[in-house]
C-alpha cells in the first residue's frame, strides 16, 4: 500500500510540472534513441533519393515529394492525410504512460518485418508503383521499433500507427470504386424526396434530375461520398480504440462508418434536391422568366453543394450519430470497470 501511495504521488508531481517534465520522463523511458534516430534518418533517406519510380511524370527521385505533389493537387481529397500524423502524435501522447511502462529489449524477429518491407519497396519501385513503396515505408518503420524496443512496443503502437494507412493516397481513376457509392446515395435521396413531396425529381444513374421543371445535378466521383467514407472511417477508429477494450464494440463502431458515410452523403444531396426546388418556386412565384427560374434553382443547388460550412452540416450529423453509438456501447455493464480500479 505505501508503495501504491508513493507512486500516486510521484505521478502528481511530474502531471503537476507540466508537459515538457513529462516529455523528458518518457524520453528518459526509452533506450537506443540514438541508435534509432540515425537508423530512422537512414531509413527516411532512401525514400527521398530513391523513392519514387514513375520516371518521367513526376521530377521527383523522392517519395515524400511524389506525396506533396498528390496532396497539392486534390488538396479536397487529400487533405485528411495532413491531419494523421497530428492525430497519430496525439494517441502517441494519450499513450505515453503505456509507452514507459511497456519492458523494451533489442527482438531481433522484428527484422523479418523489416526485410519484407524493404523488399517491398523494392518492388514498389521496379513496378512504378509508390502506394506500395509508401505501405513499406510504413512497415519498416514499425519493423524498426520492433527490433530496438520489443513486442511490447509494437502492441502499445500498433492502433497509432495503424492510422498510417489513411495517409496512403487513393488512386486517382476511381469510376469503379465511387460509382456504387454514387448511385445508392443518389438513390436514397430521390427516395427520401418523393416522401417529402417533391414528386417532380428523378434519378437517372448518377444524375439527379427535375423532367418537368427541366433542371437537374450530376452526382460527380467527387460527389460520391468515398471522401466522407474516409474521413468516417478514420473517426470511427479512434473512437473504437479510446474508447473500448471490447474487440466486438470496436468492429461495431468501425463498421458503423460506411452507412453513417453513406446516410450523410445522402442528406447532403438531399439538401441540394431541397433547396433547389424551393429556389424553383420562388423565383417562378416572382415571374421571373422560365429559363431564368430553372437556371437560378440550378445555381442555388450548386451554391449549397459549395457553401463552406452548409456541406458540412450532413457530416457533421454523421459525426453525432457516431459518438452517440459509441456513447451507448460504452454504457454496456460489461466493459465497466470493476470497484476498486482505476
């Protein structure tokens, strides 16, 4: 008991000195900086002077500038990947008592991983392709941890790391992969509006369209909802990984994310059949010209498909239902902590 007082007391004292007395504690925790740091710097090397093998298309021999170039040029798509390692150093952070506490030896079976991914990025080079040299990038950096800081290491750091993956970019011909996500939220929507009344909309494929009033919007790849998908799925993750120790609770949430991305994507084309229509009648009870009315209950959709913070309301609603599913998982008697712990 006196050691369990002497410990909760050590540990007030250094919350209590702040953030940069706890940065220097787990520093102080963890063996072989050194060594890994020029390992890391060794490892980062070969993937900016040899990194990326499209010669030819991109003036670039390293990895990280072929990934600058996919992120400057669809910054909208892209841009969860500037997010993750902010939100990788985060859970890091959250971690960081696991991360002193865990026993930390040189596990030479971590060098299987960082061979496979070294021969990986080989082949990512030879067959041009720089996903998959980015995947080994990965793997070898979590292979290197491993080796200089043992198994316990890589089970406090695989969920963080885990969230690598969403900085993979996704391939820039997605036809085959959003037109499904296209048509069934395009679907939903023009279902949801003949239930509200607006009768005089129609579906043809990824095409929303008014026949009578003769206006209509095209659901377009970047309209697909595979953005949002995305971005859901990584919340979920995070969600799922804080939140539960229950396996079953964390596959539930992460699951959750494809119809949340696809019930929100749909609202959003929902607000826009919505809001169209009802530009339509105003502007026809105003006596404006036919063409002018169709033409400006077009624009007003278009303007809501870009208006900064109204295309994010039906995301924003996804996020809720997200943390209220997980809200009500955790109130389950089973992952409840027993008396007496912490």
């Amino acid at each position: 008991m006196a050691c369990e007082i002497k410990d909760e007391a050590a540990k007030s004292a250094l919350a209590g000195q702040g953030f940069a007395a706890e940065l220097r504690e787990l520093g102080r925790a963890i063996p072989h900086k050194g060594l890994f740091s020029v390992l890391l710097l060794a490892w980062l090397a070969l993937f900016h002077f040899l990194g990326n093998g499209t010669f030819g298309y991109i003036n670039t021999p390293s990895l990280f500038g072929w990934l600058q170039n996919i992120y400057n040029y669809s910054p909208d798509d892209e841009s969860l990947g500037i997010l993750i390692p902010i939100l990788i150093l985060g859970l890091l952070w959250w971690k960081r008592n696991d991360l002193a506490s865990a026993p930390k030896h040189i596990w030479w079976p971590a060098l299987i991983l960082f061979g496979f991914a070294a021969a990986l990025h080989v082949v990512g080079y030879v067959v041009q392709q720089q996903r998959v040299s980015l995947v080994a990038l990965f793997l070898g950096l979590y292979g290197l941890m491993g080796v200089l800081w043992g198994w316990s290491w890589l089970k406090v750091t695989f969920f963080p790391l885990f969230l690598l993956a969403f900085l993979v970019p996704l391939p820039m011909d997605l036809e085959g992969m959003t037109l499904p996500l296209r048509l069934v939220s395009t679907k939903i929507a023009v279902t949801i509006s003949h239930v509200l009344g607006i009768g005089d909309v129609a579906q043809h494929g990824a095409r929303i369209s008014h026949p009578v009033r003769q206006f209509g919007y095209d659901v377009e790849a970047a309209c697909s909802g595979l953005r949002s998908l995305t971005v859901m799925t990584a919340m979920s993750c995070v969600f799922a990984f804080i939140t539960f120790r229950s396996n079953w609770k964390r596959l539930v949430v992460i699951a959750s994310a494809v119809p949340l991305a696809i019930a929100s994507n749909s609202l959003r084309l929902l607000s826009i059949i919505i809001g169209g229509n009802w530009k339509y009648d105003q502007l026809r009870a105003a006596g404006m010209p036919l063409e002018e009315v169709r033409q400006g209950a077009q624009n007003f959709g278009s303007y809501i498909h870009e208006h900064t913070i109204i295309k994010l309301v039906p995301y924003a609603i996804g996020f809720l239902c997200l943390m209220l599913l997980a809200k009500w998982l955790r109130d389950d008697v089973v992952d409840a902590p027993a008396k007496g712990t912490s």
